[in-house]
C-alpha cells in the first residue's frame, strides 16, 4: 500500500507528465488548466495543492526537462583526457538532446516568454549555466582554456547552443547540424590557451 507521500508525489508527477505533453503540442497559452485535469483525471484541488497556477506547473515542466537534457549530454558526452574536448563533447551531445521537439518547444520557445527572461535565466543558473561554468573552470585549471570572464564565457555558449537549436526548431534549411556542430566546435577550440 502506498503511503501519503508516495501518492502526492505520484499525483504531482502524473500532473507534470500531463501539462509537459499538452505543453509541448499545443503551447502554453492553449492549454488551459482544465484540459489537464480532463487529460489526468484530477480534481482541480490536486492541482492547487502542487502548484499554485499553471505558471508555477509550467517552471516544474521546465526544470523536469532541463535536468533531463543535462543528464543526456553529461551521460552522452565523451570522457577524454581533455577538459576542453570533454566541454566539446557534451555541449554537441546537449544540442542534440534539445533539439527534439518537446525539449525545444518548451525550453527554448516557451520558457522566456511564460517564465520571463529573469526567471528563466536564474533556473538556468542553477542547472546548465552552473554545469557549464564547472565545465570551464576545469579547463582553465589543466591550461587548456583561457577565458577573461568564466561566468561570461558560459552564457555565451549557452547563448550560442540555444540559437542552434532554435534554428533548427523553426526549420532554418541553412543550419544543418553537422554544420552547428563543425561550428560550435571550432568556436570552443578558439577559447584554447595559447602555446
């Protein structure tokens, strides 16, 4: 038998499955808290019990696929003896995480205008922007990188990786990946340290 705190978090979690879903097809603005709760079979105090709006709900969708995407370039990305081709690895492994529909409809074409940039810009902070300058603090520490701003070499990056899937997400013919990933390489390798 489960206990309390297994059904809420079951309950929570059937609510965020459903909203990432309806999210993702039919955008943040046509779906209404209603439909979710006829999609998950929920009353409308489980929902309020977990979120306070749909907003609130919507930041949990976003954090569930940022982890996700994370975890996908970290686990995808190539281990080597080089700090700086390890960074390489994972940032192409994380553009491919991001470029499937759901993760791009709902990290990169909602999330700024449903969260704002303010907010989303502190979520990223604590997820990819911090996993990216721990990426560049390491090769700055083996001398493979040399960088004025570490804070401000990872949001560039992170600007950088979002813009190439962004072009991918709305079907720029121009961009294709094995361009973006030629291209992200070689900006990377120009942060190298010189000889």
């Amino acid at each position: 038998m489960a206990t309390q705190a297994e059904r809420r978090a079951a309950t929570r979690a059937k609510l965020i499955r459903a909203a990432r879903e309806l999210f993702a097809r039919d955008g943040y603005a046509e779906t209404h808290t209603d439909t979710i709760l006829e999609y998950t079979g929920l009353s409308r105090g489980a929902l309020y019990h977990h979120f306070a709006n749909k907003q609130e709900l919507f930041e949990a969708v976003f954090v569930e696929i940022t982890d996700e995407v994370i975890d996908y370039a970290v686990k995808h990305g190539q281990r080597t003896g080089s700090s700086l081709e390890s960074l390489i690895s994972a940032c192409i492994a994380w553009l491919r995480a991001v470029r499937k529909p759901e993760a791009a409809a709902i990290l990169l074409n909602q999330a700024p205008q449903v969260l704002g940039w303010k907010r989303a810009r502190d979520l990223e902070a604590h997820s990819s922007l911090l996993l990216m300058t721990k990426s560049l603090d390491r090769a700055i520490a083996t001398g493979e990188v040399q960088v004025p701003s570490v804070e401000l070499a990872a949001r560039i990056i992170n600007a950088m990786l979002a813009e190439a899937a962004l072009a991918v997400l709305h079907g720029d013919p121009a961009t294709s990946a094995t361009n973006q990933e030629a291209s992200i390489r070689q900006f990377l390798v120009g942060l190298r340290s010189s000889p």
